[in-house]
C-alpha cells in the first residue's frame, strides 16, 4: 500500500500506529456539540475558515487523543482544539486584509479573561 498524501491523513484508518487506534465512543457526538459551540461563537464566519476548520476534524483527533475521557471533557478538548485551529488560520489568512489588528484586540480581550477569570 502505498503512503498516504497529507490530505488523506485525517482518516484514522490512513494513521499507521504500532498500536490499534481507539477513538473515544462520544467522538461523533462531540462533532456535532464542536460544531454548535464554534458556530454559535461566531467563529466559522469565514468561508475559508469554515473550510478549513471542518477539514481539520477536530473531534476525531479529541477522539482519538482522549480515548478514555468522559462526554463532557472531550467536547472541552475539542472546543479548544477548534478554536486554536481557527484562530491559527484566521491570523495566517490575515496578512493583508486589516484583519491583524482586529485579531491582536481579541487577543487582548482573551488575555483579560484568563487575568480577571470573567468571560
């Protein structure tokens, strides 16, 4: 069988572990809860963003980073993971659009929650 290309990698079948893969059972719910949590934020508002973001499937590599965690922490993990892959991507389709500046007053506005503790 010949290697998988970059784009074919997200599958898990397409992973080659010395171990058997186990993704965690609550994987497809925690799918559609990400998709809910980063949509209702406003976080997929970009197109290629959005695009992105879903090509990245973030819950199946909670699931599969998180065999054993509970509903609730995987939905946390990939929550996380979502929006650390969105913004990452929002500030490398930024250079250009103005866009950066906006993004740096959010950084600072998250800073302000980790600081203070209030969202």
């Amino acid at each position: 069988m010949d290697a998988p290309s970059p784009r074919q990698t997200w599958r898990p079948d397409a992973l080659a572990y010395p171990w058997a893969a186990r993704p965690n059972p609550a994987t497809v719910a925690t799918a559609h809860a990400t998709e809910r949590w980063v949509t209702a934020h406003g976080l997929l508002d970009d197109e290629l963003v959005a695009a992105r973001y879903r090509a990245v499937s973030v819950a199946a590599l909670a699931g599969l980073t998180h065999p054993l965690a509970e509903p609730a922490l995987l939905e946390l993990v990939a929550a996380l993971m979502g929006w650390i892959f969105i913004e990452d991507d929002r500030y490398d389709l930024a250079d250009g659009s103005g866009r950066a500046a906006l993004l740096a007053g959010r950084f600072d506005s998250w800073l302000d929650v980790l600081a203070t503790r209030r969202v």
